[in-house]
C-alpha cells in the first residue's frame, strides 16, 4: 500500500533533542542504574493534598461534564481576585479564558491574533513549543539574537530593526524557560509601549509567575490592559498533568477568543477546573510559598556547585527552577556531552539547542527539581566526569 503524505507543517516542527537524552536515561533505569533527572521541567511534586482532595470530590459528585467554553465562573471569580490580592491588578473575570493547560492557551493566542504568513518575534532562547504554534497557523516565529551578557533579554532599542510589514507581534516570557531570567517593570513598560507604536501585540507568558526569588514578582497586567498574559496550574501550583491553564485578553478580544474556545476545545477539563478552584485557599497557598523557598534552597546548592566546578552561569537564574550553563570551556557540543555524561554518570541534562540556534551548542539547561541531596550527588558526578575528560 501506498504510503500517504503527512501535512508539509508536521516537518516544519522539530523534535525536542531532550527527548533522545530522556529516552536513554529509561533505557539505563530499565537495566537498574541511578539516573538523576535534572532535564524535566517537572519538580517532585504534585498538586497539595487539598486541591487533589477537591478534584475526587468533584468525582464522586459526577461534576464531569462540560463547561462554559471559557471556564467555571467561580474558578474565573477566584483567577482574578488573585490578581488584585497578590498583584494589585483589577482584572475582570470576563477577561479570563481557562484553557487546557498553557499550550492550549497558545494555541487559542496563536487563532487569535496572528494570521497566516505572519511572523512573530520571540527571542533567541526561548521555549521552542511557542513558534511551534505559530506553525499550526500557517505563521513563523523569527528568532532575535541575543546575548548571555545581557541575560539573553532581546534588546528593546533595536526592536523597530526587526520589525517588518509582516510581523504581527512580540512574545516574551518572564520568568524564562530555559534561562530563569525575570524581566523587569520597566522592560514590561518599554516592550509595550514600542510595540504599541509598530501597531502590533505583545504576549507576556507567566507561567512560572510566582516563582521568582530575586527581584520582583509582577504581573504584565499591571503595565497595560492590552497586553496578552497566558498561565497556568502547572508550576506555581505543582498540577502539571491536570492540564489546565489560562489567557488574559483584553475586553475587545473577549468575544473572539470565546468562539475559538468553543471550537478548539469545547471546555478546559472540568475536574481539574474544581479542584483548581481549591488552589487559591490561604492554606494551599501557604504550602505553595513553602515549596518556593524549597526550590529557592536547592537554586543556592545548585549555583554554588556549578561556581565549585566553574561552569559558568549565563543568566541571572531569578525564578522558575532552571538554570542556564556555558560548557564551552569543556565541550564544543553541548549534544554530544550531555549523552555522555549520562552514559559514563547516569546525569541527565537539557542541550541549548532545544531553545533556540544561535551558539546552542554551547550551552546546558539544569532544572532543580529534585531534593537537595541528590542535587549534590549530580555535582559531584559532573565534576568527576570532567575530572575524567
């Protein structure tokens, strides 16, 4: 039989070249060995004892249906009275549109607001699913060059030299996957306003909003009521396999985004929209604090190890839980020494070439999100693997 030809934008996506690391690593444990995971976005936890509590309850009074295309009201009603408690910003729960998880809010964000043949530029690292949404849509992501010296923030002041006819809009993620750089107020504020005045959107993803340990913790809400923010329950809230998320739009957008709500997903899973609901209780946010400043903790071991070893930290590792390493010191490629050091010390890392292309080669991604013991026990294997090179 024949075989029959995928869609031309399935080869435009590239595979995650974490993958193949992941992939080994379940091989290696498969045979017994003691890999240690610091490649997934995924900390050792889980969603607090109360919030999974609220999802069974949910369960077994048979809330499984469908929901408004746009989410629960009361899960809208508590999204916003969040803003205004821990950010002082009035956002109107009508503005909230409940996804399933982020991806699905940039997807939405994608139908929204870019059309076909369109660009969008992002900078060069950034989480790589973002232009790969664009793709769905007929839309390209370019890719700006920046700089570890400057904490690979794009830079504001050549923004209008990038900017062509076809560019639609810029997005930006704070704190950032891969480096854990926070941007700050005042780059918020200057983003919009020269976006603004190229006549295009600005999307700012916060969903490692709440995990920032230097600096401060805002929201882009706070800037303009025009700025595009996209979240979710995933980080902050520890409920990554619930898949749900959320996209703040402005007032003229509500009606739109709401048909494509309707249409590409019906409602974000309902299940997970009333535990979430539970999320925003003083007591579940206490422990959500408490695991920040666990994070925190492992983030210092973590720093200080890779000073010990000299590997180079490239940006300021402000908040999510990554941190973003030079090894060109030791490796011309940052591919080939990640696989080998899992194969020779069962270490799992990231390669920089999953976030972007310029000098990718060059750097690593770490993620603290195991315990600060094995934190150590990975140290101290890198440092032996180097020792050994």
């Amino acid at each position: 039989m024949e075989k029959q030809k995928l869609a031309t934008r399935v080869g435009q996506i590239a595979p995650f070249q974490v993958m193949a690391v992941l992939a080994r690593a379940k091989q290696l444990e498969a045979q017994g060995d003691d890999v240690i995971h610091l490649e997934i976005g995924e900390p050792d936890f889980v969603a607090v004892d109360a919030v999974g509590d609220a999802g069974v309850s949910a369960i077994q009074e048979g809330k499984t249906g469908y929901t408004s295309a746009t989410g629960l009201p009361e899960l809208k009603k508590a999204i916003s009275e969040d803003y205004l408690r821990r950010y002082q910003v009035d956002v109107s729960p009508e503005r909230i549109i409940i996804t399933p998880g982020a991806s699905g809010a940039l997807l939405l964000m994608a139908s929204l607001m870019v059309n076909a043949g369109d660009e969008v530029l992002m900078p060069d690292p950034c989480y790589p699913c973002n232009r790969h949404f664009l793709t769905q849509v007929g839309a390209m992501a370019t890719l700006v060059d920046t700089d570890a010296k400057n904490g690979f923030e794009l830079s504001l002041q050549k923004l209008a030299g990038y900017w062509s006819e076809k560019t639609s809009g810029l997005w930006l993620a704070s704190p950032s996957n891969p480096t854990g750089a926070v941007l700050s107020r005042a780059y918020i504020e200057e983003a919009w306003q020269k976006v603004r005045s190229l006549g295009g959107h600005l999307l700012v993803d916060e969903i490692y909003q709440g995990l920032v340990y230097e600096g401060e913790d805002f929201s882009a809400l706070s800037v303009a009521d025009d700025i595009f923010v996209i979240n979710s329950f995933s980080k902050y809230f520890a409920m990554t396999g619930w898949r749900l998320g959320w996209i703040v739009v402005p007032e003229w957008a509500i009606e739109g985004a709401t048909k494509l709500a309707q249409n590409l997903f019906i409602s974000a899973p309902s299940v997970s929209q009333y535990a979430a609901v539970r999320a925003f209780n003083a007591d579940v946010l206490a422990e959500c604090e408490a695991r920040r400043q666990t994070l925190n903790a492992r983030r210092r071991v973590l720093l200080d190890g890779l000073r010990e070893l000299g590997l180079p930290v490239v940006a300021p590792a402000h908040g999510a839980f990554y941190v973003y390493v030079d090894v060109s010191g030791i490796t011309q490629d940052a591919m080939t020494w990640c696989l080998a050091l899992l194969e020779q010390e069962k270490v799992a890392l990231t390669p920089g070439a999953d976030f972007g292309v310029k000098d990718a080669h060059k750097y690593v991604r770490f993620a603290y999100t195991c315990d600060e013991e094995r934190l150590k026990q990975a140290l101290a294997r890198i440092e032996r693997f180097i020792e050994c090179k």
